[in-house]
C-alpha cells in the first residue's frame, strides 16, 4: 500500500505545482518580504528580548554601514564571556544560568546549578532501553524528538505551563540532551551499523562538554584540550537571537500554551533543516571534494580555480554555493568564528591537523574575493561559525550524524531563555498574516 501511495503522490505532483504556484511579481506588488527579511537581509521585527543581541551594522552620520560582527548574551559580548574563563575552565553551565536567569551567578549560585544540571542528566528506568533503542535511526535528530516527546509521559506536571514548571523542564532537558543524542547514535551504530554496544553512565560531576566525550568513546578518554574546544563550541552555539528560526519556533509554540516538551520537539524539528543546523555536515562534504582535486594545501591559485568552479555549478553539489561562507545577518565578519578560530588552532595541533588547517585558512582566505566577484550581493562575505565546526567536530571524532544534535545540545538553553521569556512577557498568540492571492469561482 505506502508503494502504491507513493506513485499516487508522484501523480499528484505537477497538480500541486500548478495550482500552488505564485507568481514571484505578487510578493514585491504587495510588499511581502519572503523569509521575512528584505532584499538586503534584514529582518521583519516581530518582537523584543532581553536576551542576546546580534549587531552586523552601525549608523554613522546617519548612514548604515557594515561593522565586524558582535554576539551579546545578557549584555556581554560572548568572547569578553569565554576569555574571562581561566585556561581549563568548562563554562557553558556558568553561561547557561546567564542566559536562563539574566545575570552571572556567585560562586555558590554557579555550584549549585552545575549539581542539578549534573543530577538532571539521567533518564526514566529503562528509557534508554524502551524508547531510544527501539527504532533506531541514522537521523538522530528525529530519535532525540522521539524521545523528548515521549519524556513528557514521565513528567506528571508535563501541561504546567508556569514560570517555575517551565524552568524545571528546561534545565532537565539542558542535562538531558547530550545522553539522548549520544544514546542515540549508539543505538543506530549498533543495530543499523553492527558495531559494538557501549552505554556509559554520565558523572554528575563533569561538565557537559566532558561527559559528552566520555559517553562517546569506549575508553572513556578525552583531553583537557578536546573538552575545552568543545566546551567553548557549545557556548557559541547556544543562543543567537530571537529572529532564527528554530527560536523564534520556540516563541510560536510557546505563544499557543503549549507545553514545554512540545514546544522543544518543535525547535528540534526547525533546527534540523539543512538550511539552518545541518550547515557544518555540508562544509565538510565540500572540503572533503575539494581535498579530492586540489593536492596542494598551501596553492591558493590551484583553490581558488576550483572555487570558482564550484561558484559557476560546474563543482561539487552544482548548486553554486560555497558552504561556510556568508550569513544571513552578519557581513564583516562572524564574532562566533573570529573567537573559536584560536581554538580550532589549538586541537589542530594537538591532533597533528595542521595541513588540514592550512587547507581551510586558504579556502578562508580566498573565497570572499570569489563570491564578492561574482555574486551580486547587498553586504560583505565572511567565514560563519559553520565553516570551523565540522572540522573541529571531525578532530574530536564526533561521527556526521551527530554534528546536529551538538547544535542542539548547545541551543537548547537559548531556546528555553526565549521560552521563558515569551511566557513572562507575552500572553498572545503569534499569528502573522498572509494575503490571499486565489482566484475566485
């Protein structure tokens, strides 16, 4: 029967195409801003938060001009946030509670929030077992959305939307997260893969960035250096605004009363688009193509021929693109790249990388010159946090099918920093309009 369905729908499909089609003109007669941003990438305002802040621009003599590109949490910039960590420090439970609360804990404060996220990270008797092991998949996202889903069925104040409710679920999802994605992924690699079994227990004690590692590897090894690249990975990736579209997911469903474990299965299933979270998986497969036709790391001439290349589609995916390069909001530069650069150096040569590296700083360095002569584009061209992760996810020995999942691991907080916010200071539905354009018979 799902064959026969499926050629119905094969049928079916240039039916919809031809009566689901709009005319590209409507959208500028009617002054309709596709993706809700406008033709030089600005976004349509649709709310107000307290919690992070992007700037791409400022305004001088009264003009708008491009500026190297800034992340704030709470009022910090993000690299004041990581480079105030001493040298080992893992600080994504520290920046967690900032985000969640709004303001840098005490010492004690800090302690007392790395025990309960330490003590969050368990799962229901026989959960892994029941409902992670059953039906694995090779998309872990879909599995972790499974399993976030079927947690609201142990939780017996699962429809309490209130403040405190909320923010109880959070940070149980916070500590959560990194044992249904890594629980997950070894459940796939040994019913889909036939590799060996191994579930670790997590230790309360260690930091997320740690235990993420240690429930990973069969030995249970990890480096100070490894946990701290991924540690300061996960901090840049936790919060950006509340206009991307997994967060601004969270506010939509936050804003219908619904309850927690929805509203976060809901983001989980933005975030894993590949035109938002699966960005890193895509520069990997196009330096993995580049490494095939270019021999020479350090010949930036020989990269920048098939840069272009890849740029006219007659390379790699022939969609044109090359992944890593621009984002939606900033121009100069990504704040989240220019600080994990010095990080991604330091595992390169930990791990003996360093050719590797070299092959990434050219592509770096070449590629806006590339896009910028022969794109017609509004603002600057620049390496985006993406470019780096993958590779650095790569060194750690993070198999692709979790990169996603670490994106989520990580973006978890700020989704529930901008849930906790849409529900404190907003009691209405988000409900935008869209104009009818059909024809009447």
């Amino acid at each position: 029967m799902e064959n026969a369905i499926a050629e119905y729908a094969k049928q079916q499909e240039d039916i919809c195409k031809r009566n689901d089609t709009i005319a590209p003109c409507l959208y500028e007669e009617y002054g309709v801003n596709t993706g809700l941003r406008d033709e030089k990438g600005n976004g349509v305002l649709a709310g107000l938060t307290n919690i992070s802040r992007i700037v791409s621009s400022k305004i001088v003599d009264g003009r708008k001009i491009p500026c190297e590109g800034e992340l704030w949490y709470r009022g910090y910039r993000v690299e004041d946030l990581i480079d105030n960590l001493d040298s080992d420090e893992m600080g994504f439970e520290k920046i967690s509670y900032l985000l969640l609360m709004g303001e840098l804990p005490t010492k004690e404060k800090e302690i007392e929030f790395r025990e309960y996220i330490g003590n969050a990270r368990t799962l229901p008797t026989n959960f892994t077992r029941d409902v992670i092991m059953k039906a694995p998949t090779e998309d872990i996202m879909n599995s972790m959305t499974k399993s976030i889903l079927t947690l609201a069925s142990y939780d017996p104040k699962a429809k309490d939307t209130s403040v405190s409710n909320s923010l109880r679920q959070c940070i149980q999802l916070i500590g959560e997260f990194p044992l249904l994605a890594v629980y997950g992924y070894n459940a796939y690699n040994h019913y889909e893969k036939n590799a060996s079994m191994f579930i670790h227990h997590p230790d309360p004690t260690l930091s997320t960035a740690e235990n993420i590692l240690m429930l990973m590897r069969p030995g249970k090894n990890y480096s100070k250096v490894e946990a701290k690249v991924l540690d300061t990975a996960l901090i840049l990736h936790m919060e950006h605004g509340g206009g991307n579209n997994s967060t601004f997911t969270t506010r939509v469903v936050t804003s219908s009363g619904s309850d927690t474990y929805s509203t976060m299965a809901a983001a989980m299933s933005s975030l894993k688009g590949p035109k938002h979270g699966g960005a890193n998986i895509k520069v990997m497969e196009m330096m993995q193509d580049i490494r095939e036709h270019v021999s020479d790391y350090s010949d930036k001439d020989a990269i920048s021929v098939y840069l272009e290349k890849i740029v006219d589609k007659e390379a790699f995916d022939h969609k044109g693109l090359i992944y890593g390069m621009g984002h939606a909001v900033y121009s100069l530069s990504d704040p989240r790249e220019r600080v994990f650069k010095k990080y991604v150096e330091r595992l390169a040569k930990e791990k003996g990388r360093e050719n590797d590296l070299l092959l990434y700083e050219n592509v770096e360095e070449t590629a806006p010159k590339i896009i910028g002569e022969k794109r017609h584009i509004f603002k600057g061209v620049s390496p985006n946090v993406d470019f780096y992760s993958g590779f650095v996810y790569d060194m750690l020995g993070i198999p692709q099918e979790l990169y996603t999942a670490m994106f989520s691991i990580a973006r978890v907080v700020g989704w529930s920093a901008h849930r906790i916010e849409e529900l404190i200071c907003t009691d209405k539905i988000i409900r935008p309009a869209y104009m009818s354009v059909m024809e009447e018979r």
